[in-house]
C-alpha cells in the first residue's frame, strides 16, 4: 500500500474524510456497520461511494462473516462498530483467527469519558482485552492525527499481512453523545 498523502487543509473533525481517504487508498471494497452515531460521517461516505458495496448489518458479528467472504472474493474490508458490539463479536473472531484472513475493526468507544449510559460501562473496560484475549492486535487513538496515522498503519498491517486488527477510536475523540 502507498502512503497516501495526508491533507494539510482537513480540520481536526474532519477525521471521517481522512478515513475514508486512506481506507480507499489502501483498497477497501466493503464496509460492514451497525448505524452508529460516532461513525455516522465515515458511514456517508462509503455509503456514497458506487465503487464500494455497503452492508448494514443486523449483529456485528455478521460482519465478520463478510469479511471473510470479501477476502475469498478477492475484496478489501473494513468493519465498523462501537465497543458495545465487540462482545457480540468474540464467538466468532475465532474465523478470523483461525483463518488468518485481513481483518480490519474501527471501534467507536463508549463508556469512557463524559458517559450518560451506565450499560455501556462494563463493554467499555472488557473491550481491549477481550479483543486481545481472542488473538487481535490492538491499536488505540485518541486524536484526530493519532487516528488518521493509526488507521493508515493498521490498514497496511491488516492488508499486507493478513493480520486481524481492531483500532479503538477513544471517546472524547467522538464527543459526548447527547439525547
């Protein structure tokens, strides 16, 4: 994978656009979601996209599934969820694990900073390690440049090495979710 220049002139919370940037540089074809506010921008722009077939999901752990699938087809994935689905998920990582396929998780956190929903705490402390325990690397930002520099490392990480990773996107990166 090339890497692709980043923009000088994108605002700090403009890192939706960026992600999307890199991700297509680096030839994603999929991307799988859950609807989720904290990845609302990136879920547009693919969404948008003609180029890049969009699967809403109905559980998180699908996604998975269709990861593997746009691997065997010769496709790039990228799988977007909040922290709360990677519990659905644990199961069957397994696949991926097993299968050492490309895997490609952003994990939009919840449960951390400025929190209304008591629910989403106990997902929030599980999350890494749970992802760790099942045999995915981590890799974790909490800026707007953290993140673009972190994704355009795990995309190649991933792609290039088939290697299964999961970058969390740190909450006060999101902002305050507000009812």
């Amino acid at each position: 994978m090339h890497s692709p220049q980043s923009n000088p002139d994108t605002r700090a919370d403009d890192w939706p656009s960026e992600l999307y940037r890199i991700l297509k540089a680096a030839g994603v074809r999929q991307m799988s979601h859950v609807p989720d506010a904290g990845h609302s921008q990136l879920i547009r722009l693919f969404s948008a996209d003609r180029d890049v077939t969009t699967n809403v999901l109905t559980t998180e752990e699908e996604g998975i599934a269709i990861a593997a699938g746009a691997w065997l087809g010769g496709q790039r994935s990228v799988l977007l969820m909040q922290s709360s689905g990677v519990g659905n998920c644990i199961n069957m990582l397994s696949l991926s694990a097993i299968g050492r396929f490309p895997l490609l998780m952003l994990v939009t956190m919840r449960g951390e900073w400025a929190e209304f929903n008591p629910w989403q705490v106990p997902m929030s402390r599980a999350t890494q390690p749970s992802l760790e325990a099942i045999g995915l690397k981590v890799m974790r930002a909490e800026t707007p440049e953290d993140l673009v520099e972190t994704v355009e490392s795990a995309a190649s990480l991933a792609y290039d090495s088939d290697q299964q990773i999961a970058v969390l996107i740190g909450q006060r990166l999101i902002g305050k979710k507000k009812w």
